[in-house]
C-alpha cells in the first residue's frame, strides 16, 4: 500500500526535443537537444547547419508549422516540405509491404 508523501510533492513535465539532419550519403548528421519546437528555435539549428556544411544541400522536413522555409534564405540550404501524407516515406508502411501503395 502507499501513503502520502510528507513533503509537498508537484507533478509536472518537461519536454526535450531532438532536432537532428543526416546525410544518407556519407552518413554525416548534426544533432541539438533544444527546449522547444519553434520556428525561433528550427532557425537556429539551421543557422548551425549552415556553418558546418560546404556547397549545397538539400533538407527535407515535415510539414509541422516551426519548419518555415524562411530559416533557409541566406544560407546554403534548400528546403523542401514532405506532403501532408507520404506513404512511401513511412517507416510503418515499408514494414508491412504497403509502401508505395
């Protein structure tokens, strides 16, 4: 059985979220624990992006609203948004055979 705690006890959560680029090529990645999913946020990953890459590359993200393709002027980035539904990119559908359908 349990019993109440002595000390005032707050239950709450906090949130961690993994912003992470790879290249399937030469398997190089960047990666940031940041505190938010914004656009504030996804620029500076971008910017970080930026200064560690030489000549041009393409990034594909989501559609989620914090991916504005504003973070990419100016840099050596091109963006391109994945459609609101992609089977053939999802990991789920390549493994019970639906991909592609």
């Amino acid at each position: 059985m349990g019993h109440r705690p002595y000390t005032p006890v707050q239950i709450g959560y906090e949130s961690l979220y993994l912003y992470l680029a790879l290249c399937p090529f030469t398997g190089q990645g960047y990666a940031a624990f940041l505190p938010k999913l914004t656009g504030e946020w996804f620029n500076w990953f971008v910017g970080q992006i930026d200064s560690e890459v030489s000549g041009r590359h393409l990034l594909v993200a989501d559609g989620s609203r914090a991916h504005g393709a504003e973070a990419f002027s100016g840099t050596k980035l091109t963006f391109s948004k994945l459609p609101p539904y992609c089977p053939e990119r999802s990991a789920a559908a390549a493994e019970s055979g639906r991909a592609g359908v």
